[in-house]
C-alpha cells in the first residue's frame, strides 16, 4: 500500500459537521487515495448478467481505473448460484460462471481484449499470441520451447489472466470488489436493493435485460459532483430554467408520443415551486453512501401516460401475470433516483441506469443504459429509449445544463475565496426511517451529501 501518512492527517478534518473543504474535490493526491481506499475496497458496479448471457459472452469496462473484463465462462450447473443474492460462479439458468478478469495479459502486461463486448471462444493478446480461456486460464504460449525450463508454466495461475477477488450479484445486477475482504454485497446494499427490485419486479416476467446502446458523456469536474447533483431537490428550478420555460411554451396538442410527453412533464414537474418540494418530496439516506429521491415523479405523473394504449396493456399484462393487487403494489412505489455510491445511479420506473467512473481528479466519465421489460408491450421499450433521449443524452436540453453546472463548480472550487462547500440544509432534521436509514425533513435536504461524505469519510480512514 502507498504511504500516504503525510496526506493522511491533512484529510482528517477536511469534512466538518455540514460542511466539507473544497480541496476533496480539487486536489489530485486526495484523488489517488480514492482510487486505493474507497474503490479499491468498496464493492463496484460491473454489468448486469443480461449482457454476457451465454458462454463466451464478454463486456469490457472499468473497476475505478482498473481495466476488467465481464465475460460467462463454459457450461456451468444450470441449477447452480444464487440469483437474487451472493458469489454467482455456481453458475445460472443461462449456463457458465460469470467472472471479472483484469485486462492484462500475464506476459508483458498489455490490455488482452480490445473490443468493448462480444462472443468467444478464447481470448488472444495481440502482442505475443498469449492465448486464455475465458475463466482467465492460460492455454497456449507461441514458441514455448524458448523460454527456460520453469520460467513459464501454463498451469501456473500467476501467467494467466488474474480474476478479481470476489463478484457478487443482486437480481442480476453484477457487482465486484477489488478488496478480498469486507461487507458482503447483501451487507453493502442493505435496504437499497428495494430499489433493484423496483426496476425487476415492473417486467410482467420478472426479468429484465440492457438493450439499445450505451449513451456516454464526459464532463470537467469531480466523480461526487454528479451523485449530488442527481438527489438535489433544490437545483432543478434554477439550473433547468430554460427547459422548464421550453417544457411550459409547448402545446400540448402537439404531444407526439409518450416519450414526448414523459420529458415535457418532468420538464415542467423540474419548475414545480419550492413549497412542492417541501411538503410532497422525500429523501432517504442509508449506509455506505447510498440514497434515494422518492414522492414526486410517479406512475399517474410521469411514467408512460395512462391514457396511452401500450401501457393500458402494460397494466393488463401486469395484473394477469401478478395480480391485481401486486400488479398495484409494484406500480405504486415511488422512487426516483437511487444512488448506489460509488458507481451508479438509476432511475427504475423508467428503466434507465448510469455508471460513474472517475478518470481524474477533474475528468468524470459516464456510461448510460437502458432496460428492457420482460413481458411488456415493445412500444414502453421506445418509449425508454425516447425518455433517455430527452433527459438523458449529451444534447438533451435537461443534461447539457448539468453538464455546464459541473464544468462552473469545477472552475470555481479550483479559484480562491472561502475554502468550505456548506451542506447544511436539514441538518440536525432527520429522522430514523425503520430500514437501518435515516429520512430527510423533506426534499430540499442535503443529508444524501452528507451521508456520502460520513462513508467517504470512513473509507478514507482505512475502516
């Protein structure tokens, strides 16, 4: 482990009870210690199981900076593993151990697979012809005879394409550590996998699966900026001004699908007044740095409209496959982003999922996916896809003024001026919800910030 002890005592301190110094989202050397501490120990978001669905299926992505490759291995015990919770090397329904691999290859190191996901039988380093299983086993090295006896041995694991040290998955969703110890993923998730089962239990056949493309954008500032922006009641009237007025000016004969309509109705649900936010808006916080927004954007509001046929028949298939009552239960619920720190935020009645990964001190990248619903009409897929568009894509108008609200909090905590970044609103208000959380007095709370930076806090200080 790197020594950081002169770092270490100036990071005790830099977050005080409401308020936390500008210096942890500008300085570089706390940046490193980030990427050893906290996401070098947490568990990670790496792919949900939809994407390397059968044997020699891969997906290639990031752990924190470390390059890794989800890929199902073999045949595996189609009765095997655990699907809701646990170690999923036992294998699943669709068959083979789904692992994580370091993308190095055992001989001199460089990245094995390029491309960004596929199928195949092997993995093959371009540089000297390595050749590995898709459990990360060395299987073939060229001209063998060349190296001395006992220098390179293909049954030795330490050639081959290391294996991260433990995977775990909830519903599908794949998570692995780059830690051999600490919390179980259950553990770490705690209530938040309610959330998880609000996404899955809205498929009519209790499955979902990633489809349409990944939609990606990179903005200038810190990796925490975009999980506080996501759960802050306060900033939507201000930083979404011109998309609310936009939103307010359409006519509303002219609506042209229900993907038009979801953005103009969040669009302007975003310029609902303050009082709104106060009294019907909720805030949940929970261990480990995980918090939800919930009581605004719900089905009779915003998902697809209920006067649109598809989800007419959305609400039929529903209640024929769970019934009436469950069918109302699960469309009942009212979350709407979920932040599972320190990789990914969601949104689960609209099927949307992004992954934070953080490249610098003041370069973040951002990966976004879309679910499909088992079982329901294709049309709420477009409608997905559509949402995605309006919201959440680099030219959407509602993403473009984050994006400008980064790059300005960038500039200005790297400037002069008051060292401390205040979080204070609701401080002391919160109140024990039940779950192991605590809720906010309402929706204009900081506690979701706060509640990150008490975890940041602990990983930071190695406990």
């Amino acid at each position: 482990m790197a020594n950081h002890s002169r770092i270490d005592s100036r990071i005790e301190g830099l977050v005080q009870p409401g308020r936390v110094h500008r210096r942890i989202y500008t300085d570089p050397a706390i940046f490193e210690i980030e990427m050893e501490r906290l996401f070098g120990q947490s568990w990670l978001y790496v792919g949900h199981e939809s994407q390397v669905r059968f044997p020699g299926d891969f997906f290639c992505t990031r752990l924190g900076r470390e390059p890794v490759v989800l890929v199902r291995h073999g045949t595996g015990n189609k009765n095997g593993g655990d699907k809701n919770a646990g170690d999923i090397n036992g294998g699943d329904k669709n068959g083979g151990d789904i692992t994580v691999l370091y993308n190095r290859c055992g001989h001199r190191g460089a990245k094995v697979v390029a491309t960004e996901s596929g199928s195949v039988r092997e993995f093959r380093c371009c540089y000297h012809g390595w050749t590995y299983a898709t459990d990360g086993r060395l299987i073939s090295v060229p001209v063998r005879q060349g190296y001395p006896e006992g220098t390179v041995d293909i049954a030795d694991p330490a050639y081959g394409m290391q294996a991260v040290p433990r995977v775990a998955s909830y519903r599908g969703f794949i998570f692995a550590s780059l830690s051999a110890t600490g919390p179980s993923l259950t553990d770490f998730l705690g209530h938040m996998t309610t959330s998880f089962d609000d996404l899955v239990d809205r498929a009519p056949d209790g499955e979902i699966e990633v489809a349409g493309g990944i939609a990606r954008h990179a903005y200038r500032g810190n990796w925490k900026l975009i999980f506080e922006n996501v759960n802050d009641g306060l900033h939507p009237l201000s930083v979404h001004l011109s998309s609310i007025e936009a939103a307010r000016a359409q006519d509303d004969a002219v609506w042209s699908d229900g993907a038009g309509e979801i953005g103009i109705r969040q669009m302007r649900q975003n310029g609902a007044p303050l009082e709104f936010w106060d009294k019907q808006v909720g805030l949940w916080a929970y261990p480990f740095g995980h918090s939800y927004l919930g009581d605004y954007h719900d089905d009779e509001k915003l998902a697809v409209a209920r006067q649109d046929p598809s989800f007419q028949d959305y609400i039929e298939i529903m209640e024929a496959k769970k019934g009436r009552e469950r069918a109302r239960q699960i469309l009942g619920v009212t979350r709407w982003n979920t932040n599972i720190y320190p990789t990914i935020s969601f949104m689960s009645q609209f099927r949307q999922l992004r992954v934070i990964q953080p490249v610098a001190v003041d370069r973040t990248d951002v990966l976004g996916f879309c679910f499909r619903l088992k079982g329901a009409p294709e049309k709420m897929f477009r409608d997905t896809i559509q949402f995605a568009n309006v919201t959440n894509a680099s030219a959407s108008p509602v993403l473009t003024d984050d994006l400008e609200t980064y790059d300005r909090l960038r500039g200005g905590l790297e400037s002069g001026g008051n060292d401390w970044v205040p979080m204070s609103r609701g401080l002391g208000r919160d109140v024990a919800d039940g779950n192991g959380g605590l809720q906010a007095e309402n929706g204009l709370s900081e506690l979701h910030i706060r509640n990150m930076f008490d975890s940041w806090s602990g990983y930071m200080a190695g406990t």
